[in-house]
C-alpha cells in the first residue's frame, strides 16, 4: 500500500498537541516547546533548566501503534546491548512510551518523548573519511540485527524491490515524477528490471535480509568529536542490509565524490564484517535501486521544499545513473 505522508494540522496545532503531550511526563521534562523540524513527521525540541529533548509526532496513516513501538523496543537494545549512540525513548508519568493522542476531527496521532543527541549534521562535502567511521557503525548496528532476538509481536515496515519501486511502493510511483518523458521511463524500467533481475539471484536469506536503520543518509547522522551517533530510525524495518550502504548517500549518488564515499564505507564496513564477491556486487544494483526509491519519494512530495531544491538537473541525473548502469550491467 502506498503511504502519503502529508499532514493536514498546521505548525500552530502540531505546537498545541506538542505542549499537551508534554504534560504526560514528570515535571522535569517539562520547558519551552519549539519546533525544530517538519518533514514527514514533526519534531520539536523540549528545553528545560536541567536538560533538552526531542518530541516526535508522527504522521497519520505510517506507521501503528504496534510499529513504533517495535522501533523503540530495538532503539533501547541497540544503547543496551551495544552502546550505540541512538535516541532512546522516555517513560510518560503514566508508563508508556507512545501517546496516542486524539484530535478534535476524530483522527489521533502517536508521539514519542526522546533523549537528545548531541552532535553536528554532516553536509554533502564532509570528509570521505567520515564514512568509514559510518560503515563501521553500520556494521555493528547489523551484527545487532542479526543475533538480536527480536521481541514476540514485533512489527516493522518491509522493504523489498516492490515496496520500494513498485507501481505500488511506499513512497509512491517514481513514474509519476514530474520532468520524466517516455524515454527516461523506459531507461528507468530497464535499469529496474535488471535491479530486480539481479536481487532475485542475490536472495533474502537471512545473513543478507535483516532489521536495518533503512535511511542512513548523511541527514540522519550527527558528528561529534570521534563519534558518529545515528538518529531517525523511523523508516527502520526489514530490508537488505546493503541498503544501508545505498542509503548512506541518498540524493548525492551522482556526487563527484560517491564512488569514495562507497569506497570508505566499505573499509569501515569491512574491518568489522567481510562481504562475500557476491554482495560486492550486488553494490551498484542497491545504490541505483535507492535512487529511483528517492524518484518516488520526489514524485510524492513535489510541492516540498526539499524536492523543488533539488532541480531539474537531479531527475536529469537519475536517467543518467540508470543509463550508466545498464551500461555498466551488460559489459559485465
């Protein structure tokens, strides 16, 4: 089912409901309410005299209560078992985890309290060498996967080829994207078919399929001193764990310097956890496939911001990364 992420309620009730949820916890959690981001969910941060959070109210119609708080249950494993630097959730005055606040038209929305990390977001020109450290956080974030028991009842959201660039995917149809003429769709296709082609033979057994963060992009990681702390495991669920790796330079793929930052990834990676020559492989396939992912991502949120900042030029260039692959696919 394809998922639409807008949400009707304006930044002044999203601040009103921020306010009211706040009341649900200990009075130390209580402070000056401030919106900090609107994407697909709205996060605000919380600033008290002894600390700061971060308050996240989720969209309509994504993710159930069920989902979210299979999210929390691993977010809370990840800082126990491993000592990972994730958000981990807070406790209401009345033991939950998620609120499940209504509305006056009938509707509700769930809202998570969260600790604050610390760090600075990186850019587009951050150091190549900042991925290593990434893929070597990756790899640990997947040895967690793969041995953690996940809790009876636990629920993510699937990420395989068709609920990412299916007629049907979950961020909508990439045909859809505005600037695609019958010549780019059909490079699209072809690319995508071969992508499919290829993950069928690569498989979904488990050493390759798993729980993974799902939107390890530049966005979604903070930088301080050594450490590289991951946030927003809001689209975490089961996919291929090299998608990790694909995710990590989301929208940047055509970058003069992506080719490096796979090639740093990997060395951080790979000092943890050795890839076979077949998930080397399967690299390219994983990395064009997120592009078109983001394709309908920008189909399904072309009056954002953030999709009208990334220009012609950028749908230009995925027709272009798709032709590149082909070619690079039948030479192999």
């Amino acid at each position: 089912m394809t998922h639409y992420h807008a949400d009707p309620l304006t930044d002044t009730a999203l601040q009103a409901l921020a306010e009211e949820a706040m009341n649900q916890y200990a009075p130390h959690f209580h402070g000056r309410v401030s919106l900090l981001t609107r994407s697909e969910n709205a996060t605000f941060r919380i600033d008290t005299p002894t600390g700061r959070y971060a308050m996240r109210i989720h969209r309509p119609d994504y993710h159930d209560h069920v989902a979210i708080e299979s999210e929390i249950q691993w977010l809370s494993a990840l800082d126990n078992d491993i000592g990972l630097g994730v958000p981990t959730a807070i406790t209401s005055s009345d033991g939950k985890t998620v609120l499940t606040c209504a509305m006056d038209d009938g509707s509700h929305r769930h809202v998570v309290l969260f600790h604050w990390v610390e760090g600075e977001m990186p850019t587009a020109n951050v150091d190549p060498r900042s991925f290593r450290r990434l893929g070597l956080i990756t790899a640990r974030l997947h040895q967690h996967s793969r041995t953690w028991a996940r809790p009876e009842g636990f629920k993510r959201i699937r990420w395989d080829h068709e609920t990412m660039v299916g007629p049907h995917a979950h961020w909508g149809d990439w045909r859809k994207t505005k600037g695609l003429n019958e010549r780019a769709i059909a490079t699209i296709e072809a690319a995508m078919t071969d992508v499919r082609r290829k993950l069928v033979d690569f498989g979904q057994k488990p050493s390759r399929f798993g729980l993974i963060h799902a939107d390890l992009r530049l966005t979604n990681l903070l930088l301080s001193g050594d450490e590289t702390r991951v946030i927003d495991f809001d689209d975490c669920g089961m996919g291929w764990f090299l998608h990790d790796l694909a995710a990590a330079i989301s929208f940047e793929e055509h970058h003069r310097s992506a080719a490096e930052w796979i090639a740093n990834w990997l060395e951080g990676y790979e000092s943890l956890v050795p890839l076979s020559p077949d998930e080397h492989a399967i690299i390219p396939a994983l990395v064009v496939q997120r592009r078109v992912q983001l394709t309908s991502w920008v189909a399904s949120h072309a009056d954002t911001e953030m999709a009208r900042s990334l220009g012609a030029d950028w749908i230009e260039q995925t027709v272009r990364l798709c032709e590149e692959y082909l070619t690079t696919s039948s030479a192999a």
